[in-house]
C-alpha cells in the first residue's frame, strides 16, 4: 500500500498528467476534424494525405480520450481511498507499475489476464 508522502505525488502527477492529456486533446480537435475537399487546390494525392492525416488524428484523439479517462478514475480512487487497489482483484497495485503509469486501473498479473484473454 502507497503511505501518504507517495499518494500525494501521484495525485501531483496525475493532475499535470490530466493537464498535459486535455491540452493535446484541444490542440488536436482541429487536425481531427472533417477534411475539406477542395478539388480545386488539392490534387488526389493531396487528398488522400489529408484524410489519411485526419484518421491518424483520430486515432490519437481516441486513444488520449481513453487515457484521460483513466486519468480522471485514478483521480476519484485517491479521493474516494481505493487508489492503489486492483479493479479486477482487489490486491494492492505494485508501487512501481503506479510509478511508471499512475492511471493504471489494475494490477499486472490481472492487466495482462485482460489483454491476452479479453472478453467478448
């Protein structure tokens, strides 16, 4: 179980971390928006740079959604006191997977159990 002195930097980190996930995620509304095809300007192969710009946009878009909302739980959990605790298991967290990634919602062992083995 994290002490005091450890929750309170990763409730640091998490917040800038929540900053930094909504700043990258208002910069990039604009890239991720509809692609306006002009046939006037753009060539075809301009165009289809452009939407191929505007999908990978979208899939950072997606992914820095998820990540914030991660973010956003993990902030709650330190408020609510279950911070730290596996959502799958109810174990303790390992410190160290918390350090390299404090959103995280689960343990490893159960982490992995979720990627390798999804369910339908």
């Amino acid at each position: 179980m994290l002490n005091d002195a450890q929750l309170s930097d990763h409730r640091e980190r998490l917040e800038a971390l929540r900053d930094e996930l909504s700043a990258q995620l208002e910069a990039g509304r604009s890239a991720a928006d509809t692609v306006v095809l002009d046939q006037t300007k753009l060539s075809r192969l301009s165009r289809m740079d452009a939407l191929q710009q505007q999908n990978m946009a979208q899939s950072t878009m997606r992914n820095v959604t998820a990540r914030l909302r991660l973010v956003h739980k993990a902030l709650a959990r330190i408020m609510s006191g279950d911070y730290g605790y596996c959502d799958a298991c109810g174990n303790d967290i390992e410190p160290g997977r918390l350090d390299v990634q404090p959103e995280a919602p689960c343990c490893f062992a159960c982490q992995s159990q979720q990627e390798y083995h999804p369910q339908s």
